[in-house]
C-alpha cells in the first residue's frame, strides 16, 4: 500500500508539493482551512522571476523600514509590536541584513527558480495545459539617477551569477513596449524573467491533483495532533482521528502557529501586500517594476495587475486605501495614459507572504519530529519557487537526492 502524505496548506506551494508526491505514488491529502481560492497565491503579480537575486533581508532594509514607518502609504513598513514571536523575528531578520547574506543567497534564489521554470514548462507541455504563460522577461523603469545606479550594481551581479539581463535606456524601452508611454529615465531589463497569470495557473493545477486522485479537504481544520515521542501519529480532523505517514506544512504565513501547536518555532512574519486587476486595454505587454513606489505591473490574461506593499504587521483582512491608492497613483505616474478607476481600487485584493528571517525559504524535515517537513517561507518569491519547492519535497519525502542543493533552506537553521 501506498504511503499517507498529509499537506497542510493548499496554496501554491501545497498544490505543487501535491502535484509531485502524486506523481511519485503517494497516497495524498491537503486539508486547507479555507476554500483554497484566495490570498497571496492568487492575488500575486504572477512573475517567475531568478532575476529577483537580492533577497528581503539586506543591507538597508531596515533603515528604509524605520524611515517610513510613519508614513501610511509607503511601500514597505514594518508594525512594532511586543509580541514574542515577532520581537524574535525582527532580531535574526536585522542580523541577516548583512552584505554577507545576500552573496550566500544569490545561487539558491537563482538555483530554486530557474529550477523551477523548468518544471513549470515540463508541467505545461507533459499534460497539455493552457495557462497564461509567457516569457518576455521584467524591466525595472527608474525615475532617478539614484535608483537606476542600484539597478545596474544588480545587472553586473546577475550577469556574474549567468543570468541573461540588462540596462535600457527610454529608447530601448520603447522598443519592447511601443504601444504605451512610459515616463522613465531607464531600466534595468531581466530577460531571464517569465510571467503567468495565477488564477489560470493553480485553477488548472487544482483541477489535475484532484482529478489525478489527490483529496482536498476545503474549509477544513486540524483540530488536534497526536504526537507520540518524536512523530505525529495522527491528527483529529472533523471529530475523526486519521493516521499520516508523513506530513508537510505548506501553510504559508500561518505555518508558524502550526509549528507552535506541534511545539517547536519558526521564524515567520506575515507580510501583507495588495493588488489591483484593471480590465481596460492598456497596451502593456511587458512585466515591469516601477523601483522608486515598488509596484508590479503584469499584463495578464485579458487584464492587467498592478501590485505592491509589504506590510509585515500583525494578520488583518484591513483594506488600507491609503496603501491601495498609493499602488494606483504610481502606476499612474509611470504611465500617464492609464486611469485607475474608485471601482478598481476599492476592489483590490490582498494577501499574506510568508517572510522568514534572512530571505531565504525554509524547505526540509524539521529536526523536531521525523514525519514533519516544512515547506514555507518564501516571501516575495513564492510564485517563482513553487514547482521547485513541489518536486524537493517529494524527493525528501522519497529518501531521493534532491534535484538541487538545500543546505541554505535547512528549517533548522540558527539565525
Ligand atoms: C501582492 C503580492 C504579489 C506577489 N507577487 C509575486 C510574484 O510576482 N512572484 C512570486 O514569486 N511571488 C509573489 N508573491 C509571493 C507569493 O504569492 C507567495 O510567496 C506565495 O503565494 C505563498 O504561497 P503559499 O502556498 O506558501 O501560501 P498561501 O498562498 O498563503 O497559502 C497558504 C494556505 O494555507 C492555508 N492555511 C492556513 N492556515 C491553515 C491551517 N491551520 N490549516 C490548514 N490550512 C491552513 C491557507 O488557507 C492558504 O490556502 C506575491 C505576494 C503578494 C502578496
């Protein structure tokens, strides 16, 4: 008889753990508290992207984070808040703001991602999928000098660690986008960059586990762990007990207070960000981050999505529309033809990246109970990483070599 996988967590990175335990002869199950149709993996800019090499804990960061802490519409905040958990987080997150952690996360990023592309398009082709998916690269537009010379200190990096990128000037610019205008002084170009749109991708992912014989238990519960000495025995799930010979928790932010009930921590901060779906015609054909707001523009299919903020603060289902309008009026000033409408803004989406202490994913057994693997953490790349993550997970969950080193995404590592 087959082996028991139980997934808790069907995001992203749940279906896809699903999708390749499946294909390795698991006998698989996700429970998800919710109906597994909203929040960050289907409210995400849909990029696909190696080229975001530097990962969220740098140098500056928290700097950046204090100085606009006040400011209700900045891109990125940090909420102070004395709670342990995340008085914890923020300390390995500050020590992990170092020079020296973004050169040790450069070729994982880059490794997990172009991985993942890979499989992604095996996926596509293997079942004849027809998702949104194209490959026109990112362009990072600037408005100052300042901004675009940090771009170009990431182009030299990125050239450096074999990706295929960049920089623009405004006529090069218009060469990829001719039918819009774009109030720029240059870009940095990432052609190594793909994009989807996420309501295609993990609708027809969904579809497939399910038909292919994966249970999702929707709107579902742990109510409690059996735990016996260094296992989970089994979980109680809608008043019955049901027995797991593995477990992975895949469930993005929430994966903390899981591993909190199953007694041991887990860096993890909620980082909350908004989007914006605008269904008039615009002309964008190719991704773009407009740098100075750190908003995402993605031409989807038959809609264009606006996208941005990383708010790490307490889970809350607020709309803040000083945030939304702040996304809006960028993308407006960027690209003076395009109007967001109240209607628009009012019905922007939102949800949770899970964010780890140093940037990086946390992907592997736990060394506090032999049946658990973790499977979270991966903040602003979780999109890009996620058929990669799929495919590790099975391979650990198979006792098989992993197709990629890591090391660097060990859950057990000391901050
Ligand atoms: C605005 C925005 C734009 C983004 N753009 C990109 C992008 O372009 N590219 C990119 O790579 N990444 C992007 N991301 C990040 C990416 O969306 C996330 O990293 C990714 O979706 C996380 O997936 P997940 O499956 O880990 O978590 P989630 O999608 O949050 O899924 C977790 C699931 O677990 C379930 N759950 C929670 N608690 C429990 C419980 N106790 N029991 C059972 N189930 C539970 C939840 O209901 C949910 O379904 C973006 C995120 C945001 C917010």
């Amino acid at each position: 008889m087959s082996k028991k996988v139980l997934i808790v967590g069907g995001g992203i990175i749940g279906i896809c753990s699903a999708y390749f335990l499946k294909k390795e002869g698991f006998d698989v199950t996700i429970v998800d508290k919710s109906g597994m149709n909203a929040g960050a993996s289907y409210i995400n800019a849909g990029y696909l992207s190696p080229g975001h090499i530097i990962p969220l804990a740098s140098p500056g960061v928290i700097s950046q984070g204090l100085k606009w802490m006040f400011d209700s519409s900045s891109p990125f905040y940090i909420q102070p808040r004395l709670n342990t958990a995340f008085v914890k987080w923020l300390y390995a997150f500050n020590k992990s703001c170092t020079e020296k952690n973004v050169k040790n996360s450069i070729k994982p990023i880059i490794d997990l991602s172009v991985f993942s592309q890979k499989l992604l398009d095996q996926i596509k082709s293997e079942n004849q999928m027809s998702f949104h998916y194209e490959k026109k690269g990112l362009m990072m537009l600037c408005k100052s000098e300042k901004h675009l010379k940090k771009e170009e200190e990431v182009v030299k990096r990125a050239v450096e660690s074999g990706l295929s990128a960049k920089m623009l000037s405004p006529q090069d610019i218009k060469l990829i986008e001719p039918n819009i205008k774009i109030d720029t002084i240059g870009a940095a170009y990432f052609k190594s960059d793909h994009h989807t749109t996420p309501g295609e991708l993990i609708l027809e992912l969904k579809k497939f586990i399910t038909e292919n014989g994966v249970k999702c238990l929707k709107n579902t519960e742990i109510e409690s762990f059996d735990i016996d000495r260094d296992r989970i025995k089994s979980v109680t799930v809608s008043g019955k007990s049901v027995k797991f010979d593995e477990y992975v928790l895949s469930a993005g932010t929430w994966t903390s207070e899981i591993c909190k009930k199953l007694g041991f921590e887990l860096l993890l901060q909620a980082g909350k960000g908004y989007s914006i779906n605008h269904h008039k015609e615009t002309g964008l054909t190719c991704p773009a981050i407009l740098v100075e707001a750190k908003c995402a523009v993605t031409p989807m299919n038959g809609f264009s999505r606006f996208s941005g903020t990383m708010e790490i603060s307490s889970i809350n289902n607020k709309l803040r529309m000083n945030r939304v309008n702040a996304i809006a009026d960028s993308v407006e000033s960027f690209y003076p033809s395009i109007k967001i409408s109240e209607t628009e803004r009012n019905n922007a989406g939102f949800g949770f990246r899970p964010i780890s202490a140093d940037g990086l994913p946390y992907i592997g057994r736990t060394n506090k109970l032999k049946n658990v693997t973790i499977a979270t953490g991966h903040g602003m790349m979780g999109w890009s990483m996620s058929t990669g993550t799929g495919k590790i997970i099975s391979e650990i969950i198979s006792d098989k070599k992993t197709s990629i080193d890591i090391d660097r995404f060990n859950p057990n590592r000391k901050f």
